[in-house]
C-alpha cells in the first residue's frame, strides 16, 4: 500500500520512527508515553484491515511482555524512599513501581512503532534507502528481521504434516513431548540450513555485492516530503531540547519528585503530541482527497 503517510518519501518514514522510538526513551513521563502510545495505536487502525488484524493478534502478546517488566521491576529493585510494604522481607517502594509502569509503557510504545515500521517501510524501501551505503548490513538486517515469523510460519507447516505420524507435542507423556519437540526442531534447523545455503549460492551466481546495488523503485522528494520533513524535524528537535533543559521527563530516583508540569513541560508535551499526528494528519488529508474522487 503506497497511499497516506506510506507515500512519502522512504527517508521521511524513517526519520519519523527514528525519532519516534528516540523519544520514546527519553521523554520518560506517564503523560507523554500514553499520548505516545495512543497516537501509534490510532496509527495502526489507520494503516488498513490487515493491520488492525495484525494488532489485534500481537497486542496481547505485547502486553504481556511489557506487563512482565513492570511486575518484576519492583521485586528486583528495591530502590526508593516511599516504602509501600514488604514481601518476602524485601522492601516494594512506590518508586520501583512508577519506574516499572514508566518502562512498560516505554517498550510497548517502541514495539507499536515497529508493527507500523514494518508496514510502512516494508523489505524493498528499506533496501532502497540503505543497500547503497551498506548492502550486506541491509540484506542481513532485513534477514534478521524476517526470522522469528519465518520460523513460526515453518513451525507450523512441519506440525501439521508430522502429526499424520502422531510425531505432537501436545499430547503424551513428557519424554515423548520432549522427543516429539526435538523431531520438529531438527526438520525446522535442517528445513532453514538448507534454504539458506540455496540462497547464498543463488546470490553468488548472481554477482550480489559485487557491483553497485540498482533499484527498480526510484523515490525522489517533492514540495509535500520537504515540508512533513522540516516540520517533523523541527518538532523533534524542540522537544529533544525540551529533554535537554528537565522538561517531559518524571524524576524518580533516588526520590520522587512532585508531579508539576509547568509552562516548559506543556510546551514541550504540545510539540511532542504535534509531532505524532502529522502522519495522521497525512493519512486523514489522504483519506479526504480520496472521498471527494
């Protein structure tokens, strides 16, 4: 899909994200990580039907993940001034768990940003931006990326078939759960040694590296890429210069600070939220251009 935020220029996208995900780890405040969070999840909605149903089936699994770092921040940490009470006669302070909460909703921020990263820059505008410069560093990136669902995918197929020779590891004792795991991995290593090394012999016959990478795709920027650029650079510069100066950022150790948010926090949490809607205003000018078509 090349309409909305997905049709600018492949290098505005990843400026955005990459200055997404910057902020995502500095402006570390309850307010700005929830905006942050809510402008990604409209994000998503607005990117199609099959990314909704993408998000609806890794959104529990995300939760999960983050929910696990602000659970077991406060059982590992035991830094902090407000003493909450004991378990296990260690010491739950109040900060511990504000830093938890803070981490949680950093990291689901992040890995929402990467679900619309991969649907905005998928495998040939990354290639386009980065195959120049570094062509192996970009191929090996985007192998690496592509692993864990390729492997589930294949995972799945080898299942399926084995189970018509009762080879499953959901039913049974455990050593034979044990074995029947151990037949899957062995088909999915031997399935993706053999593929791989296909690959490589298929680009070596094909002279990959050896000269300059072409594309068959050429992005050029225009007056609409230029503007979203600049205002999605000067945006980001202020609030990283509001992160220089104390402002969007929650102290909490060794003590917690008082909740204040003065004229330089509303200041820099106004830029911060103008920054995450022009991809949604992109995507709701596109949305108006089509329905007057």
């Amino acid at each position: 899909m090349s309409s909305g935020f997905g049709s600018l220029h492949p290098a505005v996208c990843f400026l955005y994200y990459v200055a997404a995900i910057l902020l995502a780890m500095l402006l570390l405040h309850p307010l700005f990580l929830a905006t942050l969070i809510l402008f990604v999840l409209l994000l998503n909605l607005l990117h199609g039907r099959a990314q909704r149903a993408r998000l609806l089936r890794t959104l529990p699994y995300y939760l999960l993940i983050c929910g696990s770092v602000a659970v077991l921040n406060p059982l590992f940490s035991h830094r902090g001034w407000y003493i909450l009470f004991y378990f296990m006669d260690q010491p739950v302070t109040l900060e511990a768990i504000l830093y938890g909460v803070i981490m949680m909703l950093s990291l689901l921020a992040i890995l929402l940003l990467f679900l619309s990263f991969q649907f905005i820059l998928p495998a040939d505008k990354f290639m386009y931006l980065f195959s120049a410069a570094a062509p192996k560093t970009s191929l090996l990136t985007l192998m690496t990326l592509r692993l864990v669902p390729l492997f589930l995918r294949r995972l799945r197929q080898i299942t399926i078939v084995q189970g018509t020779r009762r080879i499953d590891v959901r039913h049974g004792g455990l050593r034979k759960r044990l074995q029947d795991g151990m037949v899957l991995l062995r088909v999915l290593l031997m399935w993706s040694l053999e593929e791989a090394l296909q690959t490589a012999d298929s680009m070596k016959a094909r002279g990959y590296g050896t000269a300059r990478r072409s594309s068959y795709t050429v992005y050029r920027m225009d007056r609409r890429d230029w503007i979203v650029l600049l205002l999605l650079g000067l945006t980001a510069l202020g609030c990283c210069a509001g992160w220089r100066y104390g402002h969007g950022v929650l102290q909490i150790y060794p003590r917690l600070a008082p909740m204040t948010f003065n004229f330089g926090d509303s200041l820099c949490y106004g830029l911060f939220s103008f920054f995450l809607m022009i991809p949604i205003i992109v995507e709701g000018q596109e949305r108006m251009i089509w329905r007057k078509s």
